[in-house]
C-alpha cells in the first residue's frame, strides 16, 4: 500500500534518533521531544495557483528535511511512522 499526497501536501518517513546521555542513560520516549527530521517519501502535484497551473514543490523525494515541531498528520502503516504536512512546514532540506 502506498501514499499518495495531494495538493502541496509530502509524506515524510520520520527519522528518530536514538537519545542517549554522554553517561549512556537512554531517555525514554516519554521525556523525548518529538522528532523533527524526516525522509521525503512523496509529493503532491502542487497548489493549484489561480492560472490553473501547478506551483512546483521546492522538495522532492529522498530529501532529508526539518519540519516545524507540530505540524502534520501522523500516520502509522506497517509498523513504519509516517507524516503528512503542507510544503509550507517544512523549514530546511539537509544536505
């Protein structure tokens, strides 16, 4: 099964690093803050602009990207996270 996204909506695979102290105490997933990074996995066609053409989308997939902290849609399928959000969450592409 796949995701397709519409409009200037893109499905991230959420990257979560593994939190560890210099002392190696990992900290549980409750007192982490949620993540931030991800993996372009799709894109929309674009927003649709009033000359009925398509806005082209500054990411494309296989990009490493940071997103703002509570934006999107979190969706789960088999057994891998996902995030659905507007192109306009995303805040930089990580080279």
């Amino acid at each position: 099964m796949t995701i397709k996204p519409l409009g200037d909506r893109i499905v991230l695979k959420v990257i979560d690093d593994v939190q560890q102290t210099q002392g190696g105490i990992f900290i549980p997933d409750s007192a982490k803050e949620k993540p931030q990074k991800g993996e372009v996995v799709a894109v929309g066609p674009g927003k649709t602009m009033d000359s009925g053409e398509r806005e082209p989308l500054d990411v494309k997939v296989g990009d490493k990207v940071l997103y703002a902290k509570y934006s999107g849609t979190d969706v789960k399928m088999d057994g891998v996270e996902y995030k659905i959000l507007s192109v306009k969450d995303v805040l930089a592409i990580i080279e």
